[in-house]
C-alpha cells in the first residue's frame, strides 16, 4: 500500500509538472502581453510619410523612453518589462516596417528610412527629449536615431545589436555566423520558392538552429505545421517544444519576410553608415553585450565577435560597455539587467 501510494504521488506530481510546463508553452507569452497592458499600455497608430506606425504607449510617469525591437519580433516582445519601466518612464514602444500592424512596404526596409520615421515619430508623439533602446537590428536603428536626433536623444541603450557584423559580406566571414545560417537563407529559400507559403512552416524544416537537435527537427517541423493548419492565424506555440526555443517564430505570422531580404541583399545598411553614425552619438551610452560564443562547427552564436564589440566601444564616446552571460534577447533573459542599463544610462544624462 505505501508503494502504491508513492507510486500514486509520483504520478501526480509528473502530471502536475507536465501540465505546468505546457500551459507555460501555449500561454506563458501571452500572459505577459496581458500583464502589459494591465500596467497602462495602449496600442495606438500614427501616419508618417504616408505609412503606418503602430506602437504601444505607457502611463506618464516620467521620462520619455522609446524602444524599438529586434527582427521577425514587434512591441510586444518586451512586455516582460514594460510594467517595471512603465512605473519610472513614459514609454513607447513601436513596431517596425514589416512588423505587427505598421506598414509592410519594402521600399521602406532601411535603417536610414526606418530611422528617420522614428525621428518624426519623436517629434510629433513625444515631443520632448527622450531617450531610446533597441534590441538588435533596433538596436543599429536606435543608434542611427540618437545620431540624427541628438538635440533630443537624452540616452542610448545598446541592446547586443550585430554592428559590424549586419552586411552580407560581415555575417559571412569565416567561419560564417549563426543569423546568416539560421535566418537569412532560410528566409531567402522561402521567398525563392513556391511549395509552403507559411513561413513558420518552412523555417521548422529547414532551420539551422533545429539541425542541431539530431532526429528532433522533422517532428517539430510536424508539430509547426500541425499547430498552423490548427490556428493559421495566431502566433505559434507548440505544446511540447519549451517556448525559448521556438520564441523567435511567436510573430512570424505578422512579420513580411521582404525585411530579412534587405538584409541578405545587403541594402539594409552598410558598413561605412554604421561607422558614421556611431562616431555621431553624443548621449550617454550603455552598451549590453551578450556572450560570445561559437558552436562545434566554428559559427559565431552571437550578434558580433569580441573585435566588433571593441569597435563599437572605440567609436561610441561615451559608452559603457556591460557584458553578460546572456541569449540575444537579454530584456526577456534578464529583465532586470536591462531595466538596470536603461536606469545607468538615463542617470548618466541626468534624466
């Protein structure tokens, strides 16, 4: 009888467990957003230049802060913290062009371009100074704007954005880097071909990232385009997969695949525009660098290389370099690392 009873409990417990961990895959993403919203945060749309901006804006409860996401993600990847900055800072957070609700145009898929509308953005919302965050790519567009907005660019947080490491000729360096691998020619293949027309989909079939998992791929690749033709509509969960490792597809049902294009065509932005605009910052700057690391196979699985890193901090004049044991997406790893670089950089410009 006690055996069976251990035996009972055990069970128990593992359903529990299992239960728990499922529930976090299918919902965990979406109670955050839900969490954000709770603390103040209103989606709102805007018409610049003849083209939509979508953002989300917080209570007023300090000063202005902008951030602006990383690829294939859009606003709501950085619901994990928008309540704690909602309580210090007014905040706006935007989607991108080819992200979420704003416009899907490519004549508009440019740092340049991108940049300059969050300038206009900035001064028709916000009004004011403020300072701006980007994680990755936004993190190059935030960069560009603190360049070319510097009477009202109060602070600048660098997010492990790949400067130095974004053209084509940069991603493919020997031994070749981890986003060229797992991003852009896996989205180039799909543009360049007409059999799936789900971009998740064919990602799961053909990601890099999911070679990796031996024997495992094909039966997430099933399990995609199971939950696909289940909700074609909605962003992707998958039950049985842990949330982190497919979080970067959560949005794909929003996010124009022309954007990651720009990027493997090389007219993103170039080499000399990321120099100039980086000796052109005069803010405050807290620079967060995720580790470096490389896989088995000598690929770069991380934005840039030390050597890029120590570029960024030789051009940048006022910049403080935080280096952490972290994923790309350090805001969701370690929100309150990230809330910290915002707080170092907007009391170094005395915010």
């Amino acid at each position: 009888m006690v055996v069976a009873g251990i035996v009972a409990a055990v069970i128990a417990v593992g359903g529990i467990a299992l239960a728990v961990y499922v529930d976090n895959n299918r919902y965990g993403e979406e109670r955050l957003i839900e969490k954000a919203r709770a603390a103040g945060f209103d989606e709102k749309r805007i018409e610049i230049d003849g083209a939509t901006v979508n953002f989300a804006e917080g209570p007023d409860n300090g000063p202005a802060l902008l951030l602006i996401h990383g690829q294939s993600m859009q606003w709501e990847d950085y619901a994990s913290v928008l309540p704690d900055l909602a309580a210090s800072y007014h905040v706006f957070a935007i989607d991108c062009f080819g992200h979420g609700e704003s416009a899907h145009d490519p004549a508009r898929y440019t740092c340049a371009i991108q940049g300059q509308a969050l300038v206009t953005f900035a001064r028709e919302v916000i009004g004011g100074p403020y300072a701006v965050s980007g994680l990755s790519s936004g993190g190059i567009i935030a960069a560009w704007v603190a360049a070319h907005d510097v009477e009202h660019v109060t602070a600048l947080v660098l997010e492990d954005p790949p400067l130095f490491h974004v053209t084509p000729d940069e991603m493919q360096k020997d031994p070749g880097c981890f986003v060229w691998l797992d991003g852009f020619t896996v989205i180039h293949g799909f543009l360049e071909q007409d059999e799936t027309d789900d971009l998740a989909v064919y990602y799961a079939e053909h990601s890099y990232l999911f070679s990796q998992f031996g024997g495992l791929q094909p039966k997430i690749a099933e399990w995609t385009r199971s939950e696909r033709a289940a909700n074609p509509d909605g962003h992707l969960v998958l039950s049985w997969v842990p949330h982190d490792w497919v979080r970067g597809m959560y949005f794909y049902d929003d996010f124009d695949p022309r954007f990651s294009e720009a990027f493997y065509q090389g007219t993103w932005v170039s080499e000399d525009e990321q120099a100039d605009m980086l000796e052109s910052v005069a803010c405050p700057t807290v620079y967060l660098k995720a580790e470096t690391q490389y896989g088995k196979d000598g690929v770069l699985y991380a934005a840039n290389s030390d050597e890029d890193a120590e570029r960024v901090e030789s051009l940048v004049r006022e910049c403080e370099t935080v280096r952490i044991a972290s994923g790309h997406d350090i805001h969701y790893e370690h929100p309150a690392a990230f809330i910290e670089a915002v707080d170092r950089a907007c009391e170094r410009a005395g915010a």
